[in-house]
C-alpha cells in the first residue's frame, strides 16, 4: 500500500503545483510574459497569511477569499504599473523586470518578516485522515483539495464568464479579439491579477503544509519554470499534467531517492526541450528561423 | 557611437589605471580591495554577458552558470591534482567553453522565448546536480578548496591583480570580437537573423561561438573566484541573484557598447555593497538593487553610455539635422568597371546547364496548395521574369528557391547541383543572392557597414579579421560608387528613404560576387524614375554575366527587361514565353483578372 | 434617392513617412455593395484601415452615416456600426463556432435578451453557425471559416460590412456561398464595402466598382461598366503596346 500512500500524496500535491502553475501559464497565454515573481507573490501571501494568523488566531483557511483577493488587486496594480510599459522591450526585458519585482519583494518580506522560517500550526496541523491503510496527513489533504477547488472555480470562469472568455480569444488571437472590441490592456489585466489570485490561494495552502520563509520564493521559480516549460508554455491542461508529473514523481523520488529527485525533472524538462522546443502540450509558433 | 569612442576609452584607461594604482598608494587597503574584486568580477561577467546578449541579442539569465562551471573545475580538479584552482583558469575557461558549446547548439536553434527560459532552466539543473552529486561537489556543504602556502594570512591584493588582470583581458577580448567580422555578424544577427543568413552569414556557428566565447571569462574568474573564497557553495538563490545582478550591470552601463558592462559592474555592486553598509541588513539591499532593476528596466534600458552619447550627439549635431534624403540627389550610375564587382571566380560557365532550375516543387501551407508541380528554369545569363496574380504561388515559389521555405516536394537545382536542403547561408555562399519586398537593412549600422556585411564563405579568418580589412571595404566602396550611393557611405541605414534602401540592398547582394540575383518585388512602392535606375543597374549587371530573375507586379517593367517570362496561375505554370508572346496572351490576361467563378457555379 | 452611407474627402494616409493615399475621395451609397479593386501597392487595404480607425489619415475626412469618424479608435467606429471581416485568420482556433460566433456580441454582451436575437439572425443568415455550432473554428475549412467570420462581423448588426478579399484563397464553391451571402445582406438593407483582387468575381458580385491606382480612385461606376471598361485591363497589365 505503500506505493498507493506515496501516489495519494503525489496527486495532492500536484493539485496545488497545478493550481500555481495554472496562474503563471494564463499570464504566459495572455500577455506572452513567464512570470519569474509568481513565487514571491506566493510567500508574500504565505508570510501574510502567517501574520494575520499570528495575531488574532483566525483559522487559515478562511483567509482563502481574503488573499485571493488581495492578491488579485496586487498582481493588476504591477501589470499596470510596471508591465505593461516594458513589454513592448521584448520577453527578455520583461522576464527581467519580474526578477527585479521578485528581488525587490523579497526585500520588503526581509525587512517586513526576518529571515526566519514563519510555520502556521492550525490544530489540524498533525493530525491525518485514515482511509483503511491510507493515512493522508490533514494540512496536504486539505490543501489539495482546496486547490482542486479553486481549479475547477477558475475553469467554469473561463469557460463561462464573458470575462474568461475574452482571456481565451486573446490567448488564441489577439488581432481577432481587437476585432470584436476586447480591449488588450484589460484582458492583460485581469489575466495578470488572476494570475496572482492563484498565488494567493497557494500561499495559503502552502504554509498550512510547510514552513516558509522569504528565500523560498526561489525553489518555487525553480519549480513553476519547470512545469511551464514542461507543459507547454501557454496550455494550462499542459501545465496540469505537468503538475501532476512534478507532484507524483517528487513524492516517489522523495521516499526512495532523496537527494535527485528534483535533479531528475529538470533532467527530463531538458531532454523533452531538445526535441520539443515547445513543451509537451504547446503550440509551434513560427516555422524556422531564417525566414 | 563611434563619436563617444574615443572618450569612453579614455575614461575606461583612466579607470583601468586607478585600479592599478590603489593597493601601490593606499593605505589600509583591505576592506576596498575586496569590493574591487567582486566590483572587477562583475565588470567581467557583465562584459561576457555581453557578447552573446548585447552583441547578438540572445538575452541569457542564467549565465553564472558558467562563473560555477569555473570554480567547480578549478576546485575538484585542484584538488585531484594537489594544485591551487587559480592556476587552473586557464582550464576553467576551456570546460565553460565546451559545456557552453554544447548548451548553445542544443538551445540557438530556435529563436523563441525558449532561450531565456532554457539559459535559466541550465542553471538551475547544475545547481540541482551540484547540490546532489555529493561525491564530486561536496553537495551542499561545499567544496573546500586547496590554498597554495602563500595564502596563509588571506591576503587580497594578488587576487585584486588577477582579477584586475582578467578584466582587462575581457575588455580586449570584446573590443577584439567587436572589431572583428564575428561582431558586424553579431550585430547583424540581432538586428535581423533572417537576413544575416541571406548574405551568406552562418548563424548558428557564429550564436554557437558567441555563446562559448561568452562563457570564457566566466571559466576563468570562476576558478579564481574559488580560490579567493576557500570554498565553493551551490546556493541556487546566490546563483539566481548573481545572474540578475551581472545582466543589471550590464544594462546600467549600457549593453552592446564596449565600456558599459564594466562601468555598470562598478555601479551595480559598489551600489550593493553602499546599501550593506548604510542600510545595514541583506534584505534592505535585496530591495535597493530590485528597485534599480525595475527601474532601469523601465526608464533606462539602453544604459548610461548610450543615454550620454545620444545626449552628446545632439547636442553636437544641433543644426545639421539629418534631412530626409531627398531622391533626386542620387548621383547618376558611375561608368566604373563593374566586371571586377560581380566577377565569381571557379565558376562553371556551361551555357547548356541552366543557372536555376526547379523541377516539380509542391508547396502546401495547411490545407492551402500554394505551390502545385511547378517545373522551370532561369536560363545562364538570361534575366528573367516570374509574374503571376496574387495566390498564383510565384512568392512562394520564390521562397523555395531562396531556402526561405522547405518545398515539400520536388528540388531546387543551382548550376547543377541540387540545393534543395541547402541552408539559407550556404546559397549564398554558392552564389545565390536574394533582394526583399519590403527593404530590409540593418537599421543601426550605417551603410558601408551593410555593405561588408555578406561573407562570400565561412571561414576561419572571417570570423576573427577586422571587420574592415582586407579588400572588401574597397570593393564595398567600389559598388556604391557604382549604384551612385557613394556619399551615403557613412549614413544611418534607416536615415535613408525606401527607395535607396532597396538599392543599398542591391549593393549588399552584389558584395556576394552572385552569379544569380533574385529580386523580389523590386520596382513595388518606388517612384518611376527610380524604377528606371534600377532597371538600368540591372541591365548593367546582366551585361557583365549576372543572372536576373525578378517577380514583379509591374508588369510593364517586367516586359521591358526581361528576356523570359514565365506566368504562374493558382500554383501551376499557365505559360512561359518572350515578353511579346506574354503580353498578347489572353490566358494571361485573363488569369490577372481573374476567373470568373460565378459563371460555372449556379445560384438563383 | 440613395444616401450616402461613406464618404472620404481628399484623404491622405500612409505609414511611417511615405503617403499611400493621396487624396483619395469616395462615396459609398446604402445597400450597395462596392468592390474596390486596384494594382498592388494602390492602397485599396489602406482604405480599409483609415475607415476602420487603425490608421489616422494626415488630412481628408471620414464621414459614416452623417457622423465624423476621421481618426477615431477601432472600437467607437465598430460601436457606430462598421464591422470589418478581414484577410486573415481571425476565429479563435480553439473555441467552438458558437463561441467565436457569440464573441462577435461582445460590445452588447449585457444585453441578454439582444444577444440571443441576434443570434438566431446571424443563424438565419448562415446556416452554417447553426450546423457547426459545436465544432472547433481551426477544424473548419478555409470557405467554413470565411461565413464563421461574416456570421460573427454580423452580430453588432453593422450598417457597413467591409469585407478584405473574401474569395482569397478558396474554393469556387465557397466563393459562391460567400458571394450569396453578400447579396443577402446588401438585400437587407446592409452596405457592403470589399476589396478584391479578382476583378471579374468582384464586379460581378458588387453594384458598383471603384478602381485605385497609386493611392487614387481612378474610376467609379456600376460594376457592370467597370468590367467591361479596356482601361482596367491596361491599368493591371500596363499598356498593351509600346510606342
């Protein structure tokens, strides 16, 4: 049963990792921009989510809503205010000014925080649901199926909501959207602040599971790239299977070979690259390039 | 630029200078040294940096792999062989060189958001690999490094000279490349890698070179670095931080220019280590060097130096604005001997081969046929045209024979020999030179700089001559001379108007000796008097045995100078002909106007 | 009487330095449907992008239905009542045909009940979006696409349609399905605006023909005396004998 327990939990995780890399990859669909802060704005959610739970003792995960949204507002006030005029420079610059975001954030949660790991111990914290053999640790179940959640709420939105469906068309095409009157600055806008609502949520869920501090941002850069790349850069049901690889294979390698678990993904990440350049879900721009 | 050259320079000597002098003068050194050093190390990344991504445009942020890649060698191969690392520089440059070989011909295939993604994504691996490989790294307690004995009391000035030492050798090493044929194809690279290939430039070997040369400084501070550290530690954060920190530097000072990096490495880490020492804790520093980067990101992209010399220029140049060159003022075509020119020496002269023949090319895009069994041929010495409506396939066509596109069927032959796999670069090289529809020049180079831009082959010595040695800035000179461009010699390419880009292009082409030009669209948005210039430059050179093949729109054109006609229809060949049996066709005439569907289909 | 639904006075427009239009004057009356043609490089997707509000013309006016639009942006032009169809690709590849069909309502989304009205006109009108509802626009054939993209353009019920080169790239059959369409909405009271470059299609297709040349409108006339007129023919091919 084991290999059932380290499978449970693989899923679990990957839910969260899914719902992470879901928020960088519509900001990659939308705006044509990786988002390197995005795990910055996760341990600004996490260390946040940390202060208010330290003060007054609230249950963490009814903070869900309240950094989602707070969140939100973040991510479209550095889209409009930082992003938006450096894109036109070229993705190199803008990856570049997201690093710049990221570092600068780190700062503030130094100073804001202390470069100490801050942990949230809800009472749920230790104890673990059992399921027959399985015993599922309460903090990474809850977590996963919260992010499941989120998941499923953001898929309806887009699928449904006129807002989401004008994040899609200008995914898919962005002349055809101009077209029919979305306006481009709105659709990156909205698509910048979900994408940083799903740091929220995952900031929430993360420091139920792990201690974090503020250096963590830089495993997550790491992580999320991979996914991204992997999956395909603009396809969140790529971005999800690659998750799921990433959560599934971390938990295997973490019970049977520690120590070269992460060096594997980004083995594979590479190799896939070399005859992928896309990704495994994405799609093939231009057709060479001497044209 | 070239104006600030001189004082950049000077600046950057009097720096070099002071450098030198400071431990001889100062007193109580110490602490300034070590500053310097890291100061000196960043000016020396930054400028490696700057080959492959200032240079040629290829944005890396994850170049201080290469710095790891450096002290890891220098550290576990000093160990094995009971030798300190720093006097293994030399192999730590080689090891970054070959590993950044192999990276870059793996990842300068495409050209894509994928680079800047993948250069971080290497180092990221390496990290993961050297945190993990316990046995030959350390792992994640470090590496601690063989000291020579005359370490024992830590002194910094003999690394302050080697480091002072290696960016000085750096800075030669860019001036040199900048100087040289490999820099102007850099340059041309960024500005335009599809055209750069079309004369006859061989972009991957010269990304693939710039990429390794790039990591050759890294390789030797890196084994230095080693050893003035003790230890070497695989921090993925540090790692990240130094990469974004040596593109700052860069871009501070001023990417692409010579001095830039260095300054700016100066800049970017006398400013972090001022914030230490003022703000005190390492997280106030992380939020000064992330706002500068977003600032500089945002207001100051080009850097310090391109913003004086911009501001300089204009000030100088007040009152002599540069006028829209005006048309008219292009001197007549010089009587000057043009065989020299467009001569191609070791050249087949068989008048039966045909110089350009195509033999059943089909070209499908998606579920469009653009191009449906097309067989012909562009005989030796001919000039010849190919015209047909718009969807008629002739671009395409075009395309085919250019190398722009891979026909999915049938072959493409070049006096002879089968070109159809050939690369873009490698055409050019047998003597095949193409002209653009919409002009396309490279914008930041002034105009004899196009013009010695083509490379008749790939060469050794073409990548490391001068860029203007040897006979091609005569012959450059020649051919403008020619074209009646002469005083344009020193102008902006994107000063100059449409018109006379697309005869500069011409004269780029012709700097290739092609034995075949194939011009594209070339009389399309230019005036009448312009267009007979150009059908006389072409008539001069088809006189001295160039080979012409034009598509055209302008039909009238077209009819008038060539020899051949060949009309292509919704992806086939309708009729080919002299211009006299084209011009009274009716098939032709009714192909331009186009069929008329609504006759063979019924609707009430 | 017919009014004028367009009308451009002496306009100049180009792009970057040069000029491409060079005091072009033009008159579109409603329920026409006009089909522009001309050489390469006359401009005729020029006129397109200065009415539709990409390009700001340097002088001249553009006037729609009695209102100034010279110079203002795509969306308050599409909002006056002008949609555009145009060359290229412009479905959303991954989405169903009702869903690319429903994104031309995007400017009267809140308006439920509008939409749903408007929808079963544009299903009335092309069948096709009815049919096809479920099926993925980058699945659908080139001539499949183009009626897609009109049903779509006809969701802001628009008084003027440009359409860019509606026959380009497809099948005889195709041509006449887009070509009956067209009759349908200029029957419906709509103006139709295209650029073609197949002038016999186009001026047996259209009312009334004008023909560019080099920035200007050269001829104007029913479509039928346009295609009969020698003088295009010399305009395409250049003249027929030398001196």
């Amino acid at each position: 049963m084991e290999i059932v327990q380290i499978l449970a939990f693989g899923i679990l995780m990957g839910g969260v990792y899914a719902l992470l890399s879901s928020g960088v990859t519509l900001i990659f669909g939308v705006l044509d921009v990786v988002n390197v802060a995005q795990g910055s704005f996760l341990v600004f959610s996490a260390l946040l989510t940390w202060q208010i739970w330290d003060l007054t003792g609230i249950e963490p995960l009814l903070l869900i809503p309240v950094m989602g949204a707070l969140m939100a507002f973040f991510g479209w006030i550095i889209y409009r205010g930082l992003v938006k005029r450096v894109v036109p420079q070229g993705p190199g610059m803008t990856v570049l000014l997201m690093f710049g975001v990221a570092i600068a954030m780190e700062g503030i949660l130094n100073i804001a925080f202390g470069n100490k790991f801050k942990s949230v111990t809800p009472p749920y914290f230790t104890q673990s649901l059992q399921i027959g053999e399985l015993v599922l640790p309460y903090p990474q179940l809850i977590s996963g199926v919260m992010a499941a959640i989120v998941l499923v709420g953001l898929f309806f939105y887009l699928k449904l909501s006129w807002a989401g469906r004008a994040l899609r068309a200008s995914a898919q095409n962005k002349d055809g959207a101009a077209l029919v009157g979305i306006s481009s600055i709105k659709a990156s806008s909205l698509a910048f602040a979900i994408g940083a609502m799903t740091a929220g949520v995952g900031g929430v869920l993360l420091i139920i599971m792990y201690p974090i501090y503020p250096a963590t941002q830089y495993d997550w850069i790491a992580k999320l790239l991979g996914i991204i790349v992997l999956g395909g850069m603009g396809s969140i049901p790529g971005a999800v299977i690659a998750s799921m690889i990433l959560g599934i294979s971390e938990a295997f390698a973490q019970a049977y070979i520690p120590q070269w678990s992460a060096a594997i993904f980004f083995g594979v990440i590479l190799v896939v690259l070399l005859f992928r350049p896309e990704g495994l879900l994405g799609e093939k721009t231009r057709e060479d390039v001497t044209t | 630029m070239s104006a600030l050259k001189r004082p950049a320079n000077v600046v950057g000597a009097v720096l070099i200078l002071l450098l030198f002098l400071y431990p001889l003068v100062g007193s109580d050194t110490r602490y300034f040294e070590s500053v310097l050093i890291v100061c000196m190390l960043y000016a020396i990344m930054a400028s490696g940096w700057n080959i492959i991504s200032g240079l040629a445009g290829y944005v890396s942020l994850g170049h201080s792999v290469y710095l790891y890649i450096g002290m890891y060698t220098g550290a576990i191969l000093g160990k094995m062989w009971g030798v300190p690392p720093m006097y293994l520089m030399v192999l730590g440059g080689v090891v970054a060189a070959a590993i950044a070989v192999v990276v870059g011909f793996i990842t300068l295939r495409t050209r894509s958001h994928s680079f800047v993604i993948i250069t971080i994504a290497v180092l990221l691996l390496f990290m993961t690999v050297a945190q993990n490989w316990k046995s030959l790294t350390g792992g994640t307690d470090g590496f601690i490094v063989k000291q020579p004995e005359w370490n024992k009391d830590n002194p910094t000035t003999p690394y302050y000279y080697t480091f002072l030492g290696l960016m000085v050798l750096t800075v030669a090493l860019v001036a040199f490349i900048m100087r040289s044929r490999l820099g102007a194809g850099l340059v041309a690279i960024r500005n335009d890698e599809g055209k750069a290939a079309s004369i006859g430039v061989n972009t991957t070997l010269y990304k693939v070179t710039a990429y390794a040369l790039s990591a050759v400084p890294f390789g030797f501070a890196g084994a230095v670095y080693a050893q003035y550290l003790g230890f070497v530690t695989p921090t993925t954060a540090l790692a990240i931080l130094m990469s974004v920190f040596l593109v700052l530097a860069a871009l501070v000072g001023g990417r692409g220019t010579l001095w830039g990096p260095v300054i700016g490495g100066f800049l970017v880490w006398g400013a972090n280590e001022a914030s230490t020492v003022l703000a005190g804790e390492f997280s106030a520093r992380l939020l000064i060097m992330g706002v500068i980067l977003i600032l500089t990101v945002m207001f100051m992209p080009a850097g310090l130096l391109p913003t004086i010399s911009r501001f300089v220029h204009r000030r100088k140049s007040q009152g002599s604005a540069v006028a829209f060159i005006d048309q008219a003022s292009i001197a007549q075509t010089s009587d000057v001997a043009i065989d020299s020119i467009v001569a191609r020496t070791g050249q087949s002269t068989d008048p039966a081969v045909p110089e350009l023949e195509v033999k059943g090319i089909v070209k499908r895009f998606g579920g469009v046929t653009a191009v449906d069994g097309v067989s012909m041929t562009v005989e030796r010495g001919s000039i010849t045209g190919l015209i047909g409506p718009n969807g008629s396939g002739k671009t395409t066509l075009f395309n085919c024979m250019t190398g722009t596109f891979q026909p999915d069927e049938g072959a493409v032959i070049l006096n002879g020999e089968d070109i159809t796999r050939q690369k873009v670069w490698t055409r050019a090289h047998e003597g095949l030179g193409r002209t653009f529809q919409i002009t396309r020049l490279f914008k930041s180079m002034t105009v004899l700089d196009n013009l010695v831009a083509p490379l008749e082959k790939t060469s050794v010595r073409e990548l490391v001559a001068g860029r203007y040695s040897g006979e091609e800035v005569d012959r450059a000179r020649e051919v403008l001379d020619f074209m009646g461009l002469a005083q344009f010699e020193g102008q902006e390419a994107a000063a100059l108007s449409f018109g006379q880009q697309k005869l500069v292009e011409l004269a780029q082409v012709l700097m290739l000796r092609p034995s075949i030009i194939l011009l594209d669209e070339p009389a399309s948005g230019i005036n009448p008097t312009l267009i007979e210039k150009l059908a006389s430059v072409i008539r001069r050179l088809n006189d001295a045995g160039t080979t012409v093949l034009i598509v055209e729109h302008n039909i009238p054109l077209v009819l008038s100078l060539c020899d051949r006609v060949h009309v292509l229809a919704e992806g086939q060949v309708l009729i080919s002909g002299t211009p006299d049996e084209i011009r009274n066709d009716p098939q032709v005439i009714e192909a331009y106007l186009g069929p008329d569907h609504m006759l063979e289909v019924n609707d009430v | 009487m017919s009014e004028a639904v367009l009308a451009m006075v002496d306009v100049q427009a180009g792009y970057g330095g040069g000029l491409v239009l060079q005091g072009l004057d033009l008159q579109i009356d409603k329920g026409t449907i006009t089909c522009i043609v001309g050489p390469n490089g006359a401009g005729k997707s020029t006129v397109f992008r200065v009415i539709s509000g990409l390009i700001k013309p340097k002088s001249g006016t553009v006037t729609f239905l009695g209102k100034d639009i010279t110079g203002q942006s795509p969306s308050t032009v599409l909002r006056a009542g002008v949609a555009q169809v145009p060359q290229n690709r412009a479905l959303f590849p991954e989405m169903t045909v009702h869903e690319n069909v429903l994104l031309g309502g995007y400017a009267i989304r809140r308006d439920r009940a509008l939409l749903k009205q408007r929808m079963a006109m544009v299903e009335e009108m092309v069948p096709l979006v009815r049919e096809r509802a479920k099926e993925h626009a980058g699945n659908l054939s080139g001539g499949q696409r183009r009626m897609v993209e009109i049903g779509r353009a006809l969701m802001l019920n628009p008084s003027l349609v440009l359409m860019d080169e509606p026959s380009l790239g497809l099948d005889p059959k195709s041509v006449a399905k887009v070509a009956s369409l067209i009759r349908e909405m200029a029957a419906s009271g709509r103006t139709v605006l295209m650029v073609e470059q197949n002038v016999r299609l186009g001026m047996n297709l259209a009312t009334h023909g004008v023909v560019m040349e080099q920035g200007q409108v050269r001829l104007t006339g029913d479509a039928d005396g346009i295609a009969d007129n020698p003088e295009v023919a010399t305009m395409y091919l250049g003249k027929a004998r030398e001196d």
